[in-house]
C-alpha cells in the first residue's frame, strides 16, 4: 500500500484515513445525530482491514466518545498498530455548544483525557483544533511543544490555521501538518495554505473532502430534506436549496466520470483531492463498515489529465450558484 511521509515527521501514513467525526454520537453542537456504537466499532475496524494506517479524532467529538470508540476497537488488536492523531482546544458546556481553549492547563487536561480515552501513552500526531481564541495562539502552540519535548505526543500540527496564524506558530515550532477543509466545493486552501506547507515541508491532512457527504454519491434531495435537527448538516446552506440542486447536478457528472473508470463518486472526488502533491492525505468517516468499500479505491485511483479538465469545467458551471462559507 502507497504511504507518504506526513511533513517533517517519520509518519508514513496511507493516502487515506479513518475520520471518527461521523461516529462521535448525539447531543452535542456539531453531531452527525444518532449512531451505533457497535457498527461504527466495525466500521473503524473494517478501514484497517482495507489498509489505512491512521485515525483522526478529536476530544471534542461527542465529548470524548469517539476517542473512547477508538480506544475500545484497538483494544487487544496488535501490531502494526494505527497511528493515532487527534485534537485539542475545543469544549463543551453543559448544553452542548462548542467553545475554545489554547490556554497551557487547559490543552494538558485535554491530552490526559485523550490518553485515558484512546488507551494509549502517547499520541503520534497532537493539533490545535481550531486557533481559538486567536490571542491564545502562541500559549497553546508552545505547550504542544512543550508536550512533545516531555514525549507525550510525537509531532504537533495544526486545523484550520490561516496563513499568518501559520507563521505565528512557526516562529515558536515546527508545523509538522495542517489540516483544512479541501474539497471540490471547498478549494480556499489553494491560494495561500498549500504553497505555504509545500514552501515549509508541512504535510496536509484533508478534512471534509467529500463536503460531509455531499459528494460520497449517497446524497438525494429526499435524504437531504430528512436530515433530522440532531445532524448539523440539516442547517447547512451546501444541502439546501440553492446549492443542493446545484451540487446534485455535479454529483452526476461525477457519477458519469467514475462510471468510465470503475469507479464510485466519491472516489473521483478524493482523487481530485489527493492530486495535490501537497496533500499527504484525506480524511473519509463511515459510520457502517460497508460504506468504506465505495470509498477505498481511492488510494490508487488517479484521475487522467482529460477528466480533470472535465471537472474543472463542471466545477465552474457550479460556481454561478450562489456561495457560503459554511
């Protein structure tokens, strides 16, 4: 299986990951609504079957429960085991709502409870969630490396960084990775984030690269009108009216092109991600083993030049409807 160093860590990791987002359970602001603890414990355990060698997670997602998922599918597995990445800086209330914390104590606190969570002593690859608040940059990124001078996490990266955010923290230490959301319909992250990682050897990890499943091929108009209020993506602008229509419609020129090739929708779409030769890899969530199958073919996939210039042109067409940020 085809590995690539992530950045300027001694990280091999495959093309693709397992994304625990999906699987984090309901009751919190950004949850995917209701899900099956044992299928999605199949689910993570299916994607190491099919190859991946790492698992992003995050203490935030469900307040921990997906991290404790992880560490209960992993439990008594053996070797080679999965590198694990995961993420700090953001909490929860008491109802739910997400907010953040770079601050020193804080983002320690959070790595002890990753660790009892995850069963594990040290965590291969430790982020900032989010640079939130913004002021807190510099004490937070400080304490990551503190954190990884003590062993505790091997490298340190970063989501959702802007560029001067980039710069700030790489004055105090190396950005071993970024982690943007990058997709067809999310492509900010070309004009100014990859040419930095490729200018400072950071790798990047690809979040959300097929838009939380707008572009898995599994999305219809029906299915987007019965997201139920628990999933956030019910309130999201990209699966309603204007864009769904718009979206659905490049959903089927995708179709049409992976039909040529073998290939589902959603793995044209992360090999247009991964095209990127900045891009180390992407992050694809499953909440049922067998959505993986549809997806995995992307490791090796490689679009040829003639379909990448027919999804450009798909691409533009879908511009001319009105854009969020969402």
């Amino acid at each position: 299986m085809e590995t690539r160093q992530l950045g300027n860590s001694d990280l091999s990791i495959t093309p693709l990951g397992f994304g625990t987002w999906t699987i984090s359970g309901s009751g919190w602001q950004f949850s995917w609504g209701t899900t099956d603890d044992r299928e999605s414990i199949g689910a993570l355990r299916h994607a190491l079957d099919l190859g991946m060698n790492w698992i992003d997670t995050a203490a935030v997602y469900g307040g921990g429960h997906s991290e404790e998922l992880v560490g209960r599918a992993l439990a008594g597995r053996g070797s080679p085991a999965p590198y694990i990445f995961t993420k700090c800086g953001r909490l929860l209330n008491e109802q739910g709502a997400v907010y953040g914390s770079l601050r020193a104590a804080s983002l320690r606190r959070e790595l002890e409870g990753s660790l009892r969570r995850l069963r594990r002593e040290t965590v291969d690859l430790y982020q900032v969630h989010w640079p939130d608040p913004d002021a807190e940059i510099e004490e937070g990124w400080g304490e990551l490396a503190k954190l990884r001078q003590e062993g505790k996490v091997r490298w340190i990266g970063v989501s959702n960084f802007n560029r001067a955010q980039l710069e700030r923290a790489q004055r105090i230490a190396p950005v071993t990775s970024l982690q943007p959301p990058y997709s067809m319909l999310r492509r900010a992250a070309e004009a100014e984030l990859l040419p930095w990682c490729r200018q400072h050897g950071a790798g990047v990890i690809a979040y959300s690269p097929l838009l939380s499943g707008m572009l898995s091929g599994g999305m219809s108009r029906e299915r987007a009108r019965q997201l139920p209020p628990s999933d956030w993506r019910s309130r999201n602008a990209e699966f309603q009216e204007p864009r769904l229509r718009r979206n659905l419609q490049l959903v089927e020129r995708l179709r049409q092109i992976g039909a040529r090739r073998g290939c589902s929708v959603a793995e044209v779409a992360l090999a247009w991600v991964l095209r990127r030769p900045e891009v180390t890899g992407a992050i694809v969530g499953a909440r049922r083993a067998a959505q993986l199958d549809g997806v995995i073919g992307a490791m090796e996939f490689r679009l040829a030049p003639p379909e990448l210039e027919e999804i450009e042109a798909a691409l533009a067409e879908n511009a001319a409807a009105p854009k969020t940020d969402c």
